[in-house]
C-alpha cells in the first residue's frame, strides 16, 4: 500500500515560511536605517537566491520524484541566510536566528545524517563573513557564538530528528495495521458475496430469479436470498441496521438461521423459527435489528409472505 504524500512533504509548503522571512528581513533592511546593509553586493545575492530557493521549491508540483531537490534547496537556504547575514552587519545581524527553519527541515528528514548536514549548515552560516568579508570578519567572540550556536541548534536538530523518526515509525505501524484490517474486511467482503447465491435463470418450471446486492461499504447488511424447497422456492430480502462487518455477520447469521427452516412450508413460521434461533445465541434487538421479507412460491403457483418490518 503506498502512503499518499502529506501536505506537509511538499517542499513549496515548508520553503514558504523561510522565503517569507528573508523577504521580509530584506524589506525591514531596506525602510529601517536602523538595520544597515553593510554589504549591497551580498545582500543583493541573498535576495537572488531566495527568489531561487522559492521557485526551486515548486517544482515538485510540476516534476514527481526529484529526491534530490529537498538538500539542495536546503544547501541553498543556508547560503541565502549566510548571505544576508554578513550582508546586513555579519556578527550584530539580527537575522541569524532563521537558521533555525531549515535546520529543523533537515533533521526531520530520514537518516542520522541530515543531523550532520544540519550542523553544517549552522557553521557555514556563522563562519560565512571570514570568508566573505575576511576584512571586515567579525572578532574572536563570534567564534563563541558559533560554538554556543552549534551546541543549541545542534540539540535542536536532535531532538527534532528523533522526535521524526519516532512519528515514522508510528506512521507505519499504523499504515501496516489498516493494511491488516483492510484485508481482513475484503476476505469478510468475498465470504459474504459467496454467502448469496450465483444461480440465476429457471428455478422452477414457472419462477426465473435474479438479484444483485451494492453495499455501501465492501461489507454490508442488506442481503437477498432464495433457494428450491420441497414444495417450490423460498425468496428472501433483508436489512440489517448499520452497516460494516458488523452487520454483515449478522446478515450472514440471519441468512444460514432462515434456511434452517427450510422444511417449514409456512413462511411466517419460518420467520418465528429464525428469529428464536438468533435469540438463543443471543442475538438479540439491543445488538442488531432486522427487518426482513420471506416468501415461499409453491409448484402449483402459490404465493405464501410474510413481512417482518421490511416494507
């Protein structure tokens, strides 16, 4: 059985809220002096790169399978943050902090390693300005930072990591556990269907029948019968309240207890007979209520009914 993908597995959904905020760091650092841009250049390729980021994200919605696309998206969200780190102040940037979003993405994906990748990705953020601006590079203390930030959003990606595995886990227990009860539900299903009967035309020298039964459900409680007597036919039609297995174990209990009278050529009797046969097996109307309407056609052309209820 294959899963059906989330919304929360489609790339574009979990790049909005990143995209989101870098656009919105980059408006704040254009209208507020207060927030310089210490590097046009780099801020102007961070602005490049999320627009990147944010059209990358939407190709899985055009393009099925690209397992690929999720790291590099996530590689390049972490150059985007680096970017507009050291290009609005590098070490007294206020925008660090969205480092988080996609150290988060990662660690939740399968495999211990995206830990790793995550921790990479604090680093190349925080040592982004010695490289970029080696001679405005912030001093020792942001090594300090980097140190604390690594151990913080490293916890993070732990934590966040197994708390992910352990969802999977329970997300295929859970899928392996329908898969078990959907089967079962389709052998009660063909167990049902082989209960009514498969002859159609002639049953008698004067009586053809035929009947099809749609449940709602694969099983259900309406059911239909008929089978040769002694004296002709017997023709039953019937509904069980509710619907489900459940109802089609009664349906079928129903059944096998009305052909049990059979040799009764009086069908209100017969209906007497089935209904005392389910109540000494304690099938009573607090557990499930039937209505039903039995018919006995006999060689001479007779008509013999009774209605429990059916209508």
């Amino acid at each position: 059985m294959t899963r059906p993908t989330s919304i929360v597995d489609n790339p574009l959904v979990r790049q909005a809220p990143i995209s989101g905020l870098l656009a919105l760091s980059a408006l704040l650092s254009i209208v507020m002096p207060s927030l310089p841009i210490t590097a046009h250049h780099l801020f102007a390729a961070s602005l490049v790169c999320t627009v990147v980021a944010t059209l990358m994200s939407a190709v899985p919605a055009l393009v099925h399978g690209a397992a690929w696309l999720v790291p590099v998206l996530l590689t390049v969200d972490f150059v985007t943050i680096a970017l507009l780190r050291t290009g609005t102040g590098s070490g007294s940037s206020l925008f660090t902090a969205i480092v988080v979003l996609p150290v988060v993405w990662w660690a939740s994906l399968e495999g211990r390693r995206t830990v790793l990748f995550a921790i990479a990705g604090i680093v190349v953020v925080i040592l982004a300005p010695y490289v970029l601006t080696p001679s405005d590079a912030p001093g020792a203390g942001e090594l300090v930072r980097l140190g604390i930030l690594v151990v913080v959003f490293g916890t993070v990606a732990v934590v966040v990591h197994e708390l992910s595995r352990r969802a999977r886990r329970s997300l295929r227990s859970a899928e392996a556990r329908e898969g078990k009860v959907r089967a079962e539900i389709d052998r009660a299903a063909a167990v049902q269907r082989s209960l009514l009967p498969t002859t159609t035309g002639r049953i008698t020298e004067d009586v053809v029948v035929a009947g099809a039964c749609l449940p709602a459900r694969s099983v259900g409680g309406d059911f239909f019968d008929w089978y040769q007597t002694n004296n002709g036919v017997a023709v039953s039609l019937g509904d069980v309240m509710g619907k489900g297995v459940g109802a089609g174990l009664i349906a079928a209990a129903v059944r096998s207890t009305l052909r049990s009278a059979r040799t009764v050529d009086d069908p209100a009797e017969a209906l007497k007979r089935a209904s005392d046969g389910l109540s000494a097996e304690g099938i009573g109307p607090d557990l499930a209520f039937t209505t039903l309407f039995h018919a006995r056609i006999s060689d001479d052309g007779t008509l013999r009914w009774s209605d429990a209820g059916h209508g």
